[in-house]
C-alpha cells in the first residue's frame, strides 16, 4: 500500500516531486477453505506532527517571543485491515474454468475434462 508524503521534496533536475511511502505486508502460505474470510491486518502508520507558526524575528525573540508564536501537535494512527474471501470457480458444465481460460498442456486438458466428484453445482 502507498501514500503520497504530504510534502513534495526538491529533487536536483526534476523540481519538486512527490514522494511514496510504502507499506508492506508479508504474510507468507495461508490456507482458507471456499467460502472462508481471511482477515489481513497490523499495517499501522503512526504519525506525530508538531507544527509552530511564529511572527518573523518578533517570535524569536527572548521572553516576548512566546505571545507572537503558537505551536500545536497532532498525532495521527491508521490501520489497513484487509478481508479476502476466496470463491472457486467450478466451470466444467461451460467448459470455460472462467473468463476464456483455455489450457495448454496435455495434463491441463485431460485434468479439466475428467468429471468432478461431488460437484456443489
């Protein structure tokens, strides 16, 4: 997943561009049944900001500075949750295997000619 950086940086010959950030998630084999969600989670961006606007060189200054100047903080989390839920396909009365899916080896053919056993359709 990525986010465009809320400030564009100054890059040498390209002017100011925008800049990705990417997060990733890994989750390696899983395993779900037809029909079974799969909740993807634990992508969390956490973000503090501070932010202080101040009065040109008045909010500079010594002991006066503090009542020409404000500061204020924010913090900010998210989360990615991602839900999969997988469906197969049983295509065999259209011979099709969906979307005009057309097999190449000999092995493909006779495994998708052979008549499934139990068939929920």
């Amino acid at each position: 997943v990525s986010a465009v950086a809320d400030t564009p940086q100054q890059i040498q010959g390209c002017g100011n561009v925008s800049i990705l950030r990417v997060r990733r998630l890994d989750t390696g084999e899983v395993r779900v049944r037809d029909g079974q969600t799969l909740i993807l989670t634990g992508v969390i961006a956490d973000e503090d900001r501070q932010a202080v606007m101040k009065w040109p060189i008045l909010g500079d200054m010594p002991f006066v500075g503090q009542f020409f100047r404000s500061s204020s903080n924010a913090r900010q989390k998210n989360e990615l949750v991602i839900l999969v839920t997988p469906r197969i396909i049983n295509d065999v009365e259209g011979g099709t295997y969906g979307y005009g899916y057309q097999p190449v080896t000999p092995d493909s053919r006779r495994f998708m000619a052979a008549p499934s056993a139990g068939s929920a359709f």
